[in-house]
C-alpha cells in the first residue's frame, strides 16, 4: 500500500502538470472515450499503456480473462455487460476492442478443467461461461500439444467468442445495422508488448500495424 501512497504523490507533484488542463476540460464537459476497451484483469496488461490513450480516451472493462458473456446472462455473473450498455449505447463509443493475452492465468484455468473450489465459486462460474472455448480448442485444435500453444490458441478464441457474444446485446446490434460501430479483436503478447488484430478476411491475427487502423469490422 505504501508504494502506492508514494505513487499517489508522485504523481500530484510530478505529472499531474501534464494532465491539469485536460482533466479540468473532462470535468466541465464530461467523457466522451472513442473506445470500449475489454482486456483482462492481468496487471501486465496495460490499456492506456499499449495504445498510449490519454484520460478520457478510453472507457476500460478489465475482468478475469477478458471475456464477454452472451447477453443472456443476467445477475452477478454479468456487470459486464452493464458496462458494454452504458459505454455503447449511453457513451455512444465508435469502437469496441477486446483483447486478450498471452500467459493468461484464466485461459490456463479454462483449459485445466479445474474441479469447484469451495473458495472460489465465483471464478469457477466465471471461467464456466467461456466453456465453448475450451469445446472450441478440443474440436479445431487437437495437433497442438504443447501447453503455451494451446493456451495462445485459447486466448485468441475467446477474444472471438466475445465478439460472437456482442452481437447479442441489442444495443450493439443497433449500432452494427446504423454503421456507426465497429468490433476489433486483439491479442497481446506479453513478452514483447506486440499486439496483434484480428482480420475477418484471412481468419488470423496479424501484427498491428504502425498507421494502420485495426482491420475491419468483425
Ligand atoms: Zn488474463
């Protein structure tokens, strides 16, 4: 806790300078981020970092393993979904982002199959709503043997299952019939901070880019 005492200082003293006008300006006229952005809980994966966005740029959902329920979920397991409703049809963002990651601890989880803990029921009937990923990996991928490989493939999957699952939010589809909202799936690789877009055409993620818009809708 102290280092982030420290770190609260710091940053009042240091590089707040920086940021003083902006976060004045989205206090008088309110947020207005372009992007929803869905990423995982994981404390390496870093929105503003990555993309380098400023405060207000983005309007982040970070949950355990980056996943995206179908719209038919409902009660606990889905605060977010609440958080895809306000920021697509309330903020009215122009794009959505989910992105998953390598060496994600879920997606390792998923694919274990891990038995209910009595300590962590939520987890488990988190986890369990991306159990199509895990029937998805045995189906399509079953020559992958070697566990960084399956988890990779996993991980890119779910970000595709998520995908799937926003067009069920009605809110989403209204936007995708209006054309006014588009759906990218990324991928970051830890190791070497290198993010990678999905492509509905060639059916792969590919290296982001630089001066490259994210490829089209998916
Ligand atoms: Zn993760």
């Amino acid at each position: 806790m102290q280092r982030l005492i420290e770190g609260v200082h710091k940053f009042r003293s240091g590089e707040f300078g920086n940021y003083r006008k902006l976060f004045r300006k989205l206090s008088r006229e309110g947020q207005n981020p372009h992007t929803l952005f869905i990423t995982c809980s994981d404390s390496r994966v870093l929105a503003e970092l990555i993309t380098q966005s400023q405060p207000g740029d983005l309007f982040v959902v970070k949950n355990v393993g980056n996943i995206v329920p179908p719209a038919s979920v409902r009660g606990d397991t889905n605060s977010t979904a609440a958080a895809i409703e306000f920021a697509v049809d309330t903020l009215r963002v122009s794009d959505v982002v989910i992105c998953g990651h390598s060496q994600c601890g879920a997606i390792s989880a998923l694919l274990a199959e891990h038995p209910v803990s009595a300590a962590t029921p939520h987890l488990h009937d988190w986890l369990n709503l991306a159990a199509p990923v895990r029937e998805t990996l045995k189906k399509n991928y079953p020559h992958l043997q070697e566990a960084r490989a399956r988890e990779n493939a996993a991980a890119e999957e779910n970000v595709l299952f998520g995908l799937d699952n926003l067009h069920s939010y009605p809110c989403v589809q209204d936007r995708l019939m209006a054309g006014t909202l588009r759906l990218h799936g990324w991928f970051f690789k830890i190791a070497t901070a290198e993010l990678f877009a999905y492509d509905p055409e060639t059916r792969q993620f590919s290296p982001l880019a630089a001066g490259q818009p994210s490829p089209g809708d998916c």
